[in-house]
C-alpha cells in the first residue's frame, strides 16, 4: 500500500511540474493529495518499530505537523 501511494504521489507530482493547464494543475493535485493520505497510515503504524520509546512522540508529532 505504502508503495502504490508513493508511485501515485511521484507520478502526480510530475503531472504537477509539467501541467500546461489549469485544470491538468488542479487534477495533479488533488492525485497527489491523495497519494500522499495514502502512506500516512503506514508511517503511523510502523513509527513504534522505527523509532525508540523516547523519539517516538516527537516522531509522530513531526508527521502530523507535516501533513498539515
């Protein structure tokens, strides 16, 4: 799942960067907002494998803050 909605966010985001239209602008970005909900389920789940007890608040909070 996480790497199915890295790939939809990339391609997206390209589809952004080269977009010769509003609308191709607007349909990129709402691909890439959804790509990018997409892989915050996974980091949330795997943050207490990746991160020590102790960084693992501040860890998530960086996410949240990011996502934002």
């Amino acid at each position: 799942m996480l790497l199915v909605a890295l790939v939809l966010f990339g391609a997206a985001s390209a589809l952004c960067a080269f977009a010769t239209s509003t609308g191709e602008l607007i349909g990129g970005a709402g691909t890439a907002r959804r790509g990018r909900v997409g892989d915050l389920p996974d980091v949330a789940v795997g943050a207490p494998t990746m991160f020590a007890q102790e960084e693992r608040r501040k860890a998530i909070a960086i996410m949240s803050a990011a996502t934002i």
